[in-house]
C-alpha cells in the first residue's frame, strides 16, 4: 500500500540554521508528492511540490528533491526563520481508484528561535 | 487554485450532541474531502464527499457517526454525532484541483471541536 514516514519532531532550530526534515515513501507505481504547512491556528497550505523522479521542488527558500532511487523527498531550507515556526507535512498521492486522494506522514513541528 | 471557507472556525459542544461543519467552494469540484487532525496527530482521511452519491467512508469511520451531505458541486457539510471527548479534532474540508495525481489539494482553515 501507500504510506509516508516523516522524521519526528519536534525540531528546534537557531535562526539562520539550516534545515533538514527526512522524508521516505512506500508506493506503488510514481506517486506525486508533496509538503504542506501548517502555521498554528491556520488550516494547510501547499509548500511544494514534485511530479516525477528529479523533480525539484521549491519555494519560499525551501526545496525537495523527488528520489526515486532512495524513495525520498527531504525537505531543505538553508537558512531558516522565526516565521517558518510550523508543522510540517509530506504527502503523497498515487493514481487509483476513484479517490484521488492524499496520505499524509505524521507531521513534524519546527520551532524556529531567535 | 480554489477558496475553500468553512464554519464553525472552532466550537465547544457538550457530549451527546451533534455539531454539523459546513464547507463552501468558491468553484465547481467533483470531489471533496474530509479530514480528521487529532491532537499532535496526522491528518485521517474521514470520508471523499461526491455530489449525487452516497459518501465513501475510511476504515473505521462509519455514516451513523460522520453523516455527510453533498448537495451540490461548490457545498458540503460533514456532521460528527452524538459527540465524545474523544471526538476534540480539527475537522478539515479540501478539495482537488483538476488533473489527476499531479494536482494539489486546497483546504479549509478547519473547525476545531472541543467535546466536554
């Protein structure tokens, strides 16, 4: 079946730190993938995303790289920010079925300090 | 992209009651989702919403608990029924945008239900 394995939080970070939060994936065929964000109090919003295998993802100074090979899709950020103080989600989603529909990994929580 | 608003944004409700959850779409979608966040926890799917049809349930989740209604493309509600303590979730609505596996999910900004 489908499932997302994400790197437990919390995460605490300096400003300026670099950041890396792990994602691995078990799928059937070439799922998308994908990170969401979860500012506290706020429903998720799309971070990124991939499509297929090399696919790099990137926005707001973060990046993922869609690994086939290591079934991976890390989050990166180089140097992060107080504001970036969120949960984090990795999702897949695979063709089949009628659903459409997203798995989710458990979340991570970063908590950026100044 | 697609503007997603539901109501209530959060409620306290006593145990034994129903809460219904609204979720309106700015634009037409075929399918719609709602979710389960508990508490430090991942998002569950609860139940894929189609206009026209019955809802299609997750394992362990079941219609007497969560009935849905999908009255037309832009609208629907999910109901959490006879509520516990153990019902206190965010309850989240999305939807797909159109294209497949390659399309992202927009949601709403969830109800945060308290059962007391």
């Amino acid at each position: 079946g489908n499932s997302v394995t994400q790197m437990e939080g919390p995460v605490t970070l300096s400003e300026e730190a670099f950041l890396t939060i792990n994602c691995t994936y078990t799928a059937t065929g070439y799922p998308s993938l994908f990170w969401y964000v979860q500012y506290p109090g706020e429903g998720l919003q799309l971070l990124l995303k991939a499509t297929k295998a090399d696919d790099k993802g990137s926005n707001k100074g973060f990046e993922a790289t869609y690994r086939k090979e290591t079934t991976s899709f890390h989050l990166e950020k180089g140097s992060v920010q107080v504001s970036d103080s969120a949960v984090y989600f990795c999702a897949l989603k695979n063709y089949g079925g009628a659903t459409n529909k997203l798995i989710f990994g458990t979340g991570t929580l970063l908590a950026v300090q100044p | 992209s697609a503007v997603i608003s539901q109501k209530p944004s959060r409620d306290i409700c006593q145990r034994g009651t129903s809460l219904t959850i609204q979720c309106q779409v700015d634009s037409q979608v075929t399918m719609m989702f709602w979710y389960r966040q508990q508490p430090g926890q991942s998002l569950t799917l609860i139940a894929t919403a189609n206009q026209g049809s019955e809802a299609t349930y997750e394992s362990g989740f079941v219609i007497d608990k969560f009935p849905i209604s999908r009255p037309n493309l832009t609208f629907s509600t999910l109901t959490v029924s006879n509520m516990s303590p153990e019902d206190s979730s965010i309850y989240l609505c999305s939807v797909s945008g159109q294209g497949g596996t390659n399309t992202e999910a927009f949601f709403g900004q969830g109800t945060r239900l308290t059962v007391v």
